[in-house]
C-alpha cells in the first residue's frame, strides 16, 4: 500500500474512529486499494465519513 497516498479527509476520519482503522489494519491489500479508491471519489465531508463508519462497522 505504500505506492498510494491516503486522502487527508480519510485519514482525519480514521484518526476519529478506532475500530474503523483496526479493520482497515486487517484488510488485504486489494481491500485497502478499493477503500481507498472510494475514498478518493467522494464529494462531501457526509460520504468520507460514511465509508469510515462502514469500515468502523465490520467484522
């Protein structure tokens, strides 16, 4: 994963939910690229947010 930049939205997010970033901790790489790629196709403050707590929400 270090050859993609995390966006800074979804990293302040991240940093404002534990369990969303445990979970992405675990993920494979592939997950973590598709994460990431969502992440980078929001337009709002409201839809980062909403994948954090997706990811927050799993397993």
């Amino acid at each position: 994963m270090e050859e993609q930049e995390m966006p800074i939205g979804f990293a302040f997010q991240m940093a404002l939910n534990q369990n969303a970033m445990e979970n992405f901790v675990e993920m494979t790489e592939e997950e973590k690229k598709q994460v990431l790629e969502a992440a980078r196709n929001v337009h709002t403050k409201e839809q980062m947010r909403s994948i954090v707590e997706d990811l927050g929400q799993l397993g």
